[in-house]
C-alpha cells in the first residue's frame, strides 16, 4: 500500500542538479576525513547512542549507497511517496537502520566501503539523470529529486554529528546541501503544525509560517522564532534540546505561541 499523501499547497522546488553536485562534494570530503582518522577516532564516542564514529562513518556509505543501488534496479512505475511524508516515515525503520550499520561496520574494512559506493556514484549519478526518475527506497518509492533532498539531510546532519564527535575535524558543510535540508525541516515543521500564527525565521535558507491561531498580515509578527541553520538541524532532529537552545540563546522566541517544544523533533 502506497504511504499516505501529505497535501501542501505550493511545494518548494529543488535543484536536482546542484543538489546532485553537493552530495558529490560533501561525501568525498566525507570519505577524506574518515579514512585519514585514527584507531582511537574512530573507537570514539558519538550522541548517537551506542555508536562509535566507526559506525557512524559506515552509517554514511549506507545512507549514501542507497542512490547508486537504486538507480542500477529498474525504475519502479510511479514515485510514491511526497518528500514532506519522509519524515514522519524515517522512526518506524530506525531499529533496522541501526542493526544494519552495526552490520555494515563490522562487514569490511571503511576505506573498502567508500571505495565501492563513490565507483556505484561515478557510474549511476552522472550529470543528466531524469530529476523525476522514480528511484526504490526502503519507505517508498520516490523521485531521484526527492531521494536526493533526503540525502542532503542525511549528509548535513551526519557531518554535524562527525564533527560533535571531533571537535577537532571542523569538517563543513556544503552550502547547497545545508540549504535543503534547512527548507525542508522547515517546511515539514509547517505541515507538522498547519497555520500562520508564528513566524520561523532560519536565515539565509528559510521563513516559515506555523500552528494555528490568529493569522498575521502585516509589520512585526507577535509570534517569532529565530536560529541559525545547524541549531535548527539539531533541533528538528533531536540532537539539541528546545530549551537547551534557548537558554543557550542559539534560539530566540518572543510571543505566546513561539515555543516549539511540543513540535520537536521533526524527524527521526
């Protein structure tokens, strides 16, 4: 059975192209760091659970893999599932996520699983590729646009784990992949909690409009919520907590209705 549409009435558009070019970027210089780490990096403690930076750095050719995997299968006849359901989607497979990284690390050695899934990149996510290709994925099918706004998540917010991790990494993140994932939180913050009553401000990326209540037109909104783009990425992901990061004034929120809280997190 298909997944359930989440109706929007304007969906945000993606550049497949670009997006295709930054998560390129983002996992060679993942693949770097990660095979320049030493025994005692990688035996390292994330704020992912039990998981070490090893399973971690695994974790990332899974999640990255799944594009080449998918574009070698035949394309499934119709892409299934709208980008703003994903989130809702990602908790029910956390525990086989997890069980199959722990797998993955203890499988082959890391420079032998980036090695095989940056040849799979070469091969099937050259320049050109149809931006609405239906691609399988283990929640749905989907377009090759939205798998790869998914993976831009991943990415952003994997590397901001990698480098909670080691500090002394300072590993960025491309700005075309911090870009959608920022968006695209936001815009599921949105669907989450429908209305126009509080403002969510993530500059440069994003401005959303959330939770019901009294709608405002003009001037200064009553009900305002502001951060940075990785504050937000941690927020909407449970890396941080709302009140950690307001008392930590990493988010500024004025007005009765600007505490998210009960909102957070987005995604799993």
């Amino acid at each position: 059975m298909a997944p359930p549409k989440t109706p929007r009435k304007r969906p945000r558009s993606y550049d497949a192209e670009k997006l295709r070019v930054a998560v390129l970027a983002q996992f060679a210089a993942v693949r770097e760091t990660v095979e320049a780490l030493t025994p005692e990096q990688l035996a390292a403690p994330t704020r992912l659970g039990d998981w070490t930076v090893r399973e971690l750095a695994a974790h990332f050719t899974m999640a990255v893999g799944m594009l080449p995997r998918s574009l070698a299968e035949p394309a499934p006849d119709r892409a299934d599932l709208e980008l703003l359901d994903y989130p809702k989607l990602t908790a029910p497979a956390a525990p086989a996520v997890a069980e199959r990284v722990q797998e993955l690390a203890r499988s082959a050695p890391l420079s032998e699983l980036y090695a095989e899934v940056s040849a799979g990149l070469d091969r099937y996510l050259p320049a050109g590729l149809d931006a609405e290709r239906p691609i399988a994925h283990r929640v749905g099918s989907m377009t090759l646009t939205t798998a790869l706004v998914t993976r831009a998540v991943e990415l952003a917010v994997h590397t901001d784990d990698l480098n909670d991790a080691l500090p002394e990494l300072g590993l960025p993140v491309e700005r075309q992949l911090l870009a959608a994932a920022t968006r695209f939180l936001a815009d599921a913050l949105a669907v989450k909690a429908p209305g126009a009553s509080t403002e969510v401000r993530i500059p440069p990326f994003a401005v959303v409009q959330c939770i019901e209540g009294p709608r405002h037109t003009r001037g200064t909104p009553p009900n305002v919520v502001e951060t940075d783009p990785l504050t937000w990425l941690r927020l909407a992901t449970g890396r941080t907590a709302w009140k950690t990061a307001v008392d930590d004034a990493l988010v500024s929120a004025s007005g009765e209705r600007a505490d998210l809280e009960a909102l957070l997190p987005i995604m799993a």
